[in-house]
C-alpha cells in the first residue's frame, strides 16, 4: 500500500483522535533507516561507477595502441617483403598476429568495462529516484505527524485555558464590530477634529465680527502710530 | 527556521509591520512546538504556525462540522475545491472534524514571506466564513 493510501486510510479510519499517532514512530524510524541505507549504496554505485569508467578508459587507450602498432607492422611487413626478405616477413606477421589476439582481448575488456559503467549508470539515476521518492513520503508521514502533534497541542491549550472556542459566525460578527467601532472612533475623532479645532462657532463668531479678529497691516500701522505718539 | 524565531520577529515589528498589522505570539508548549498569533482586532481568528523538517505550516480554523447546515456539508466541500486555486497562497483542508485552511512554505522562507503570508491567510479566512456563511447554521 502506498504511503498516501495509508495516510488516507488511517485518517478515516479515526485515528486522527487527539493524542493519536497516525504511524507509530517505530515504522518512522524503520524507513528513516531504509533511506540511509539506499543513500549508502547509492554513494557505494557511484565511487565502483568511478572506478570502472577509470578501467574503461585505460583499456580504450590499450585498443587504440595495439591498433596503431598493428599498422605499424604491417608496414613493416610489405618492406621486408619489398626486399624479399619472406624469414623477416614471417617474424613481423607473427609478431602481428599476437598483437592481433591481445587487441581482441582488450576490445572484449574494454566493451565488458563499458556494459558495467552502463548498468551502474542506470542503478545509480534509479536509486536517485527512489531516495527523491522515499524523501518524498517520509515527509507526507512527519508533516501527517506533525499536525496531529500540534493539533493536539492545540486543543489542550484551549481546553485548559478555559478559552469557550467560538463559531465561525460569531468570530467573524466580533472582528466585524470591532472593525466597525474603530471606523466609527476615527470618523467621530474627525467630526471632533472639525467641531474643536479652528472649527465651527470660532467661525461664525469670526464672521459676525465677534471675538478676535485677523491681524491686518492696517490695524498693525494704527498700533504702531498709536505707540509713537504716545511716547 | 524555528517558531522562537518567527515570534521574535513578529514581536519586535510592533508598528513597523509591512502589512499594517501587528501580532501577537504565544507559544504554546506540546509535543511539538506551536506558535499562536493573533493580529490585533481579530482575536476570535488566530494562526497556528509549526514548523517541519522542510516546511512552514501556517493555520487557522475556520469551523467544525457541526457548524455546517447537513443539507449543505456536499456543495460547501465543492465551493471549497473550486476556491482552492483562485484563493491566494492558501488551501482548504480538514483536520478531525475542523475545516481549516492554510498555507505551506519552504523552510528557506524570509521573515517578510511569512508575515506576508499569515496576513493573507488572516484575510483569507475573514473572507471564506463571511462568503460561505450561507452554509452555516
């Protein structure tokens, strides 16, 4: 069964009751320990991929040598038969065919090296993809954990703080009232604001030449005349 | 990232929050750590925030099952879906009989992506229970 499926299984099935873990830490701890163990042969394929890439190409090198000293050779052998030299000839077409035999041989080496570095390759990207996958469903099952931990963690506090949980409804008419007994302060702090201030009798009395009135140059030169003449 | 850290922050904001609100935290003390915010002016609606090996859950609850008029529980859940996209950053989901929505975040997160992020869940709920308050009794 998939973790999902059991996750989905064990929530139905009630044992989201507070306090209740989903999958016992044991079962957690067993996987914790499966995905360590595949990260472990996942850096074991990769150092013995390493190892036979190295070998691959020592015997890539190997082939091209014994390929360009067969060549070599068998020019050696139409000089020797150019002077009639047919003993010479022989000995150089021997020598050619030991090389022959040793260049199958590493070919054989080198396509075995190149079948392994392959299958390696291939184990390596699979066991990538199932740490990643492992990873994965780990975190479905702490996260599915986690929750319940603090859900429950949750409910106590609210049980023993004695706080009564409201309905959505009522939450939702408090915050609203609120919202609105603060609108209502700041549009009666404004109207205060246009009353108080500078605000309205100032103004009529103002306007019916009562009260002080606006300094203007002309009553500033009469006071100034008024002082000069006095003194 | 950890609970302690992300109430220290939001502590110290005070007046200074990008979002023009200001929170209030409260750890709560379980098997795991929980922290839970309140913004000021809406206390009935708090956030639950943990935080996990690779993330951030970010909480609130919305309304129990009892709440939900019977003859309405199947077209809510259908509203729910359809709104699960469009919502921004947050999901609906149900935890033991309490319908909830929340937003996940990567434990990388800035302190700013998490205090965006609790001020739209904040707004989110608001806007869910006013909006589907036709299916609750």
């Amino acid at each position: 069964m998939s973790i999902f499926k059991k996750i989905m299984t064990a929530i139905r099935g009630g044992a989201s009751e507070v306090g209740e873990s989903i999958i016992d830490s044991n079962a957690t701890r067993i996987f914790e320990q499966e995905i360590r163990d595949v990260e472990n042969h996942l850096t074991k394929a990769k150092r013995d991929l390493t190892g036979v890439m190295a070998e691959q190409m020592a015997a890539n090198r190997e082939v091209d040598r014994l390929k360009r000293e067969i060549i070599e050779h068998e020019g050696y052998v139409a000089q020797a038969l150019d002077k009639g030299d047919e003993t010479l000839a022989l000995a150089v077409a021997e020598k050619i065919a030991a090389l022959e035999s040793e260049l199958a041989a590493q070919q054989q080496a080198f396509e075995s090296f190149q079948g392994s570095a392959n299958r390696l390759k291939d184990l390596v990207k699979k066991s990538e993809r199932q740490v990643a996958e492992h990873k994965r469903q780990l975190s479905m099952v702490k996260t599915t954990e986690s929750v319940q931990k603090a859900t429950s963690a949750i409910t106590d506090n609210f049980s023993s703080s004695n706080s009564k949980l409201l309905s959505a409804k009522d939450s939702l008419e408090r915050i609203k009232a609120k919202q609105q007994k603060f609108d209502d302060r700041m549009k009666a702090a404004e109207v205060l604001e246009a009353e108080n201030g500078d605000g309205a009798l100032e103004a009529q009395l103002k306007a019916a030449g009562i009260g002080a009135q606006n300094a203007s140059a002309n009553s500033v030169l009469d006071r100034l005349k008024a002082k000069q003449n006095k003194a | 990232m950890n609970i302690h850290k992300i109430a220290n922050h939001l502590n110290t904001l005070a007046d200074d929050s990008e979002t023009g609100m200001t929170f209030d935290c409260q750890p709560i003390s379980g098997e795991v750590d929980v922290l839970q915010i309140t913004i000021l002016g809406r206390e009935e609606l708090p956030l639950f925030v943990s935080v996990t090996d690779d993330q951030i859950l970010c909480i609130t609850y919305l309304w129990g099952e009892d709440e939900v008029k019977p003859e309405c529980i199947s077209s809510m859940q259908v509203s729910m879906l359809e709104m699960n996209i469009p919502m921004p950053l947050s999901s609906f989901s149900k935890i033991g009989d309490k319908y909830v929505v929340f937003g996940a975040l990567s434990i990388s997160s800035t302190f700013d992506d998490i205090e965006h992020e609790l001020t739209v869940l904040n707004n989110n709920a608001l806007e869910v229970i006013d909006d589907m308050s036709e299916y609750l009794l």
